[in-house]
C-alpha cells in the first residue's frame, strides 16, 4: 500500500512545483524520479516529494507494475487532462477545490491528514491550534503508525496547506492568527464545481442509488458539507442551483431526498466549467 503519511519527503505543497511536475509527466509518462528531477530543475528528493503529490491531488497516476530500469509510468487522470490542458499553472479557483477534494476524500492514493482534518476534525467557525489537531491525529492514526516523525509534522502540514498562498489559501478555508486557525468562510467553487465534486463523490461512495438523503449531502465524509466547510443553508443552494441546471430533483419532505438526474461522467461539468471561463 502507497504511503498514507509523509508521502510528501516533508516538501510541502507548492502549486508552482506541482504545475512544472504535472507538465514534466504530460510530456514524458515514462520517467524516472532523476529524470523527473531534472525534468522540474531540481533535485531527486524533492522529485520524489512531487510524485507523490502529483498523486495525492488526483492528477496522475502510477502504474507500479511497469517499473524498469527506474522507469516509472505514470497516467493523467481525467481531471489531470483537464487542467493540464485548461489551467496547467493550477492558479484557477475551480482547480484549486478539486485538489483540495482529492487531498481529503478517499481514492487511490489517501491524504490521512488532510482527509481527517476536513472531514473529522473542522467545522464552520471553529477555532483549533496545531497541538489540538496533532493529538486528535495521533488518537485516530493509533500507535501502530511506524512513522512516528510523519504522525507529528503531517498535521502541520495539512493546516498549513490551507494558510499558504503558494499552496490552496485561496480557497479561504483556514486563517491563521497568530497560533491560533480559524475556519473561515471559503470562496465557494462555481456551481459546475460543485457539481463535479457531488457527483465525483457519489459515484465513488454510492453509485448503486440515485437516491440520497439531503443531510448525507451535508454532514458524511467527502459530502459537499465537509468539503465546503458549508452549513447546512449554504449546501442547501448548492442543490437548488443544480436541480435548477437539471442534474437534481429535491424534495423537502420527511426524509429530504435528492435525486441524480444526470448520470453523464463527473468530468463531463468539469469540462464545462474550464469551456466557460
């Protein structure tokens, strides 16, 4: 199994870094980490560092069963075509969250950090310190973790991913003053945004039914509630803009069912997110 912790080499996320990796293995999948290096124009660890995140963020792939002489293969992911073709810099908004919904949910290469932080740990105004994160890291992760240097900085990593510019800040998520992060109120990604990370997420956790309830759509692990730091209201809007786009029915009953209307590929409102702007 890839690395859940300190899969980054301590390297932290950089989009600079990681729009030059993604460029060096769109031109070149079959690379190894020195020619990546040199690739990036810079040095093997750091290489190393951006494979991983090029993973992490669900741009690329790595086919370890294709491994010769310290080659590795790597494979776009669709969203990695899209923005390799759309916004290769990473600087657009709507990107930017769906890195952010890579790094916290579940798919092949799993964030424990990142996914914890956002889906166990935040809610919408609360106030935490590094040392709060770290020791409900550490509760969670449990002591087999062999990694005990990784269990310690991850958590900083993960908030700090959040403040810095050059990382996802703008997304508002997190401020920081002075020890102290305060969740803030994000800058919510467009609605064909919001659409491809709803139904990303429901076709990866619950593509048997087209049928869900309006409260899994805010509180469950990877749900637009968590993703979003959104309450209730906001998530609310989310699901009327898009019924109103027609991929939605919602009906305010008892049991506040949400119906998936569309079942065209996720990637299909991406596309149609970068077409418009």
């Amino acid at each position: 199994m890839a690395k859940t912790i300190g899969f980054y080499q301590n390297f932290n996320l950089d989009l600079k870094r990681l729009s030059t990796a993604l460029l060096c293995v769109q031109a070149n999948p079959e690379l190894g980490h020195d020619a990546l290096a040199q690739c990036m124009g810079v040095n093997r660890p750091v290489a190393e560092g951006f494979s991983a995140w090029l993973r992490h963020t669900g741009l690329a792939t790595l086919h370890h069963g294709e491994q010769r002489q310290r080659v590795l293969t790597y494979e776009l992911t669709p969203f990695g075509q899209l923005a390799s073709q759309y916004d290769p810099t990473l600087t657009d908004l709507g990107t930017q969250w769906v890195l952010h919904y890579y790094l916290s949910t579940e798919h092949t290469d799993r964030s424990d950090a990142w996914r914890i932080l956002i889906n166990e740990f935040l809610s919408p105004g609360l106030t935490i310190t590094s040392d709060k994160f770290g020791s409900y890291f550490a509760s969670v992760m449990g002591s087999e973790v062999k990694n005990r240097s990784a269990l310690s900085k991850d958590p900083q990593t993960a908030l700090s991913t959040y403040v810095r510019p050059q990382a996802l800040g703008r997304l508002g998520i997190l401020t920081k003053q002075k020890t102290t992060y305060i969740v803030g109120h994000p800058t919510l990604p467009h609605i064909y945004v919001v659409g491809y990370l709803l139904f990303d997420w429901w076709q990866r956790r619950y593509n048997q039914t087209n049928t869900l309830r309006f409260a899994q759509l805010c509180k469950e692990e990877g749900s637009l509630g968590r993703l979003c730091q959104a309450d209730d209201r906001q998530v609310r809007q989310f699901v009327v803009e898009l019924a109103g786009l027609g991929y939605l029915s919602f009906s305010e009953t008892q049991h506040e069912p949400v119906n998936r209307l569309d079942l065209e590929s996720p990637h299909v409102l991406l596309e149609r997110y970068y077409r418009q702007q």
